[in-house]
C-alpha cells in the first residue's frame, strides 16, 4: 500500500480538481446539472482513482485504478475543450487548467508504466 498524501501524483490530482471547480464557479446556470456537473465528476474520479488503487494491496489493482484515472483525465480534457469552445469559459482559463491536466496525466501514464515492469 502508498501513502497517498505522499504521492505527488495524487497531490497534484487534487488541486487540478479545486482549480476546475474554482473555473467553473461562473458558468452558466442551466449547465449546472449538465456539463458541469459532468465535468466536476471526471476531475473528482482522477484523485479518487489513484487514492483507490494505493489502497489496494496488491500492484496489479493499483494498476487497475491508475488507468481509470487516465481515462478519466482524457474525459476531463475532452469536457473542458468543449466548455471552451462553448464559451462557458475562457481560454484564459482554460488553457492554464489543460496544462496542468497535462502534466498529470504525464505522470499517471509514468506511474502506470513503473508498475507495470513490476507486475509482468
């Protein structure tokens, strides 16, 4: 099992996810229950993937759970280019959020790679 307060990957999951609910405070109110809220849910499931899978006892479910993060990361960045280019939020915004979301998913994809030489 990982200490997850001591995994950077996770740390910077999580405030990935408090900088998009942050931009997301002014989007319009009819997409509160729409993509928004879609948007939320695929931030939150990043963190909470990789909290999951370093609960675990063994690496193989650890590798598990990181690739769900990964996909996860991908739907967020899919959202967030759609929130954009639907004017829900600026590129001013935006392109600092996919950024940073970018480098996660860097290190999810190292992370998941690392385990994997060790569970083959």
């Amino acid at each position: 099992m990982h200490n997850i307060k001591k995994l950077k990957i996770w740390n910077d999951s999580i405030n990935l996810c408090v900088e998009v609910y942050r931009a997301l405070a002014n989007m319009p109110n009819d997409e509160k229950y729409g993509l928004s809220s879609q948007i939320k849910r695929s931030a939150v499931s990043i963190s909470s993937n990789i909290a999951e899978g370093a609960g675990r006892e063994r690496e193989k479910e650890f590798y598990y759970f990181l690739n769900i993060a990964y996909g996860s990361s991908y739907e967020l960045q899919t959202q967030l280019i759609i929130c954009e280019k639907l004017n829900f939020i600026s590129e001013e915004i935006n392109q600092p959020l996919l950024h940073r979301l970018d480098e996660v998913q860097k290190m999810i994809y190292v992370f998941k790679e690392n385990i994997n030489k060790k569970i083959i």
